[in-house]
C-alpha cells in the first residue's frame, strides 16, 4: 500500500509539471507569434538644437589700428673720441655713467704740454715769417726807388744825346761827343734794366715771403686747434652713455671715450610688411601724418607716449622685407633708447565697417547668421581688417543681422539654433554686477592697446544696464577673468 501511494504521488506530480512546461511553451509561442505578426513602430526623432553667442552686425565708421614692434632711438647722438693722444688730467663731476652735460660744458682735458710746445714754435716760426714780410716789402720800396733814380738817369742821357746830336747837325758839336753821349744813354738804358730786375726779384721775394706767412699761419692755427682739442666740451644737452675713462688714464688718438644722447629728441623705429605700409601712403604716395601711440610693457606699470609719423627708410637692407618706419615722440617722459616698445599706428578710418569677434569668421571667408526660423545661413564678406581678437568685415548683406559669435565644427549652413537669452535683443546681453563691472571698467581705461576713440565705444557699453555677453567674455578673457 505504501508503495502504491508513492507511486501515485509521483505521477500527479509529473503530471503537473508537463502541465505547466506546457503552459510555459504555449505563453511563449503566443508571444513571439504576435511579436512576429504585428508592424514595427518607430519612436519619432527630435532635432537637435544649439545654443550659440550672437552679435548684432552694425555697420558704422570705424578706426583701425595698426600694432607693431619697434625700439626706441635718438635722432641726435655724438660720439665722444680723444683728438689728440695722451694722459687725461681732469674729468669733469657730470662725466659719469648717465652723467647730464649742458651743450659747451667742460668734459675732460688731455695733457696739454706737447700741444702747447707746438703752438709756442708756430708763433714764432710766424714771428719770422712775419719779419721776412716785412723786410721784403723794405726791399721792394727800395728796388723801386732805384728803378725811379735810373729811369731819371735815363732820360737825362737821352737828352743830352739828342743835344749833341743837333750840335753835330749844325757843325758845333763833334763826332766823339755825340759817341761818348750815346754810350752815356746806353749804359743807363742798361742800369734800367738792372733797376728793374732788381725789382722783379723784390716783388718774386714778396710772393716767397707771403706764401711762407700763409704758411706760418696755418701752422700756428692747426697748432691752436691741437691745443684746443686737449679740452673736451658738449656739443649739445644730452647724457653720457658708454663712459669708460678714468683720471690719470692714457688715451690714443680717436679712442672712444664715450656717447653724448639728446634724450629729449627720441624716436621710434618700427617695422611693417608692405602691404601694412601702402596702408599708411596718402594720395599723394607721402607717408601720412597719422598719431603714433608707444607703449612700454614695465612689468604691469605700462609707460605711454604720443608722436607722428615723419619718414621711412629709403631702400630695404639686405636680407631685410617690409619697410622700415619712424615716429617722432613728444614728451617721451620715462622712455629710453634702446626700449623695445609697442607701436599702435591709428590708420585712416574705414566707412561702412562692422566689427566682429574673430572667431566668429570662418576659413571660407564667410560668417554664420541667423536667417528664418532661427536656422543658420552662410553669408560670404570681405574681410577689411584684423584688430587682436576681432576682425572688421565689409558686406552690405550683413548689416543688422545676428552673427555668430563663435564658430565650432558642429555649426553649419541649415542647423536650427537658440541664441542665448529670451529673446533677439537679449542674446547677446547679460546683466551685470557692481563689482565685475568695475573691474572691466578698469581694464579698458588701462589698456595701453585700445585707441581712445575705441575706448570711449566700451565705456560706453559697460555702462548700461545690458553689456553685449561677447564683450564681457572678450575683457574676461584678457585679463584672465
């Protein structure tokens, strides 16, 4: 009995168990079944929006400003060499290092003996040839007299010949008379002529003595010059630079003593490519009288100073391009020669200009811009300038659209965007705090590289109530904000 009930017990419960895989089979054969009869459903698909920076194109007058590399330089500097060669007996207090001479202020002075010898024997070598002139000039006074005496002599001989001559003629006179009167005359045509020798050596002993005076006198004259030259003097108000020279010291002749700079005559000397310089040609192909703005980088204390434009350099040095400019400075308080500066060049402003960040320019020449149903369009413009991180563009299309302020691979033709803010006039606005915006306040007042009259444009911007967001991430990002 016992074996009969667990034999049944045993089949109900295999039974049950057939009955559930087959219950199992069947559920998942419906499913599939099913699964495999019904159509496939898609989940529909959204579009992708971006969000992008705008700004508005506005086309206006604007300033270029062309920035460049010089170095400071004075149109006036003298070297100071030794004329003369010997010991240094004194210096001067200002010949130092940095040293402040007015123009004829005394320097330095070179032993002076030699030259002083020199000048002593040339005044009297001069002495002589002065007493040389002047007996020769007794001389000449006294040739000429005698040349007067036989020329009288002459023509009283002459006329006692022409009386004998008539004696004989009537038959009172004699033939060795009128022989003896001629002799007479002819020897005092004779005594003539060596009156005038004599005076045409006198007037030769003239010349001589004349040319040994000229002579003496430019011996006594370059003597003097020697002796001046021991003492040296500024040629003008300046500073001494390169001084290196002791009392006491042996100096050769033409030995560099040291280097006198006009510092209130500086200047800087910059370096543009070409077609930069054909910016800077007015119509009459004369480099244009344009405001220069110099800029030293003093470790955050930035020192400025103001000039013009005044000339460029005639041909292009050897293995040298672009043209070489230079700037008169006014006022250059702080600035040196050999500062390594800044130059800001303002060019002639440019009408119907818009300016854009530059990364808002793309490599196609072209600009992205937010057309009908806030989808992007490609608009081609003419690109006019580069100014730092923005650029400025030329396109009649473009003027009071909203540009993109930053281009990126993901942005194109066609893609529908959303500009940032509620609205068209607050995309490119943000508001901001008392504190932000007195720091960028700050930092345009500061910059050296703005032009004023872009100066004044940001100011005036940061003061109202909305600052355009491309603005305030351009500043933010120059000053590490």
């Amino acid at each position: 009995m016992r074996f009969l009930r667990q034999s049944l017990t045993g089949l109900i419960l295999a039974s049950i168990t057939l009955a559930f895989l087959a219950l199992a089979v069947h559920m998942v054969w419906s499913a599939v079944s099913e699964r495999l009869a019904s159509e496939p459903r898609a989940e529909p698909r959204r579009e992708r929006v971006f969000a992008v920076h705008v700004v508005e194109a506005v086309a206006r007058e604007e300033q270029p400003v062309l920035i460049a590399f010089g170095q400071v330089q004075s149109r006036r500097t003298l070297e100071i060499r030794a004329q003369v060669a010997g010991t240094l007996i004194a210096l001067s207090e200002e010949f130092v290092e940095g040293g402040e001479v007015t123009k004829g202020q005394f320097l330095a002075r070179i032993d002076p003996a030699d030259a002083e010898a020199a000048l002593a024997g040339a005044e009297s070598d001069l002495a002589d040839a002065q007493a040389d002139r002047r007996d020769a000039e007794r001389s000449l006074v006294l040739a000429r007299d005698e040349e007067a005496a036989a020329r009288e002599q002459a023509e009283l001989r002459q006329t006692a010949l022409t009386r004998q001559q008539d004696l004989e003629a009537r038959g009172v006179g004699t033939a060795a008379t009128v022989e003896t009167a001629a002799l007479a005359a002819a020897q005092a045509r004779q005594a003539v002529l060596s009156a005038r020798q004599a005076v045409a050596s006198a007037e030769g002993r003239m010349d001589q003595t004349a040319n040994a005076l000229t002579r003496a006198r430019l011996a006594r004259d370059e003597a003097a010059r020697r002796l001046a030259e021991t003492e040296i003097r500024a040629e003008f108000a300046g500073r001494l630079s390169g001084v290196d020279v002791v009392e006491g010291g042996i100096v050769s002749t033409n030995e560099r003593l040291a280097d006198l700079i006009d510092a209130e005559t500086l200047e800087v000397a910059f370096r543009v490519s070409t077609p930069q310089f054909s910016r800077l040609l007015g119509p009459d192909n004369r480099l244009l009288d344009a405001p220069v703005r110099v800029t030293l980088d003093a470790y955050g204390a930035n020192i400025t100073a103001e000039g013009r434009l005044v000339r460029a350099s005639a041909a292009v040095a050897e293995g040298e391009t672009g043209r070489l400019v230079f700037a008169r400075l006014a006022a250059a308080q702080g600035l040196k020669p050999g500062d390594f500066v800044t130059v800001a060049v303002n060019e002639p402003p440019l009408s119907d200009a818009i300016r854009l960040p530059a990364t808002a320019l793309g490599a196609d020449g072209a600009v992205l811009v937010l057309g009908d149903d806030d989808r992007l369009e490609a608009v081609p413009v003419r690109l006019l300038r580069r100014q730092s991180d923005e650029v400025l563009v030329a396109s009649d299309r473009l003027s009071g659209l909203r540009v993109v302020a930053e281009r990126s691979p993901l942005l194109g033709e066609g893609i529908k965007v959303r500009a940032l803010g509620s609205d068209g006039a607050q995309a490119a606005e943000v508001p901001l705090t008392d504190a932000r915006r007195a720091r960028l306040i700050a930092y345009v007042q500061s910059a050296p590289n703005i032009p004023s009259s872009e100066r004044d444009r940001l100011l005036q911007q940061l003061e109202r109530e909305q600052v355009p967001a491309g603005l305030v991430q351009r500043l933010e990002t120059r000053i590490g904000g």
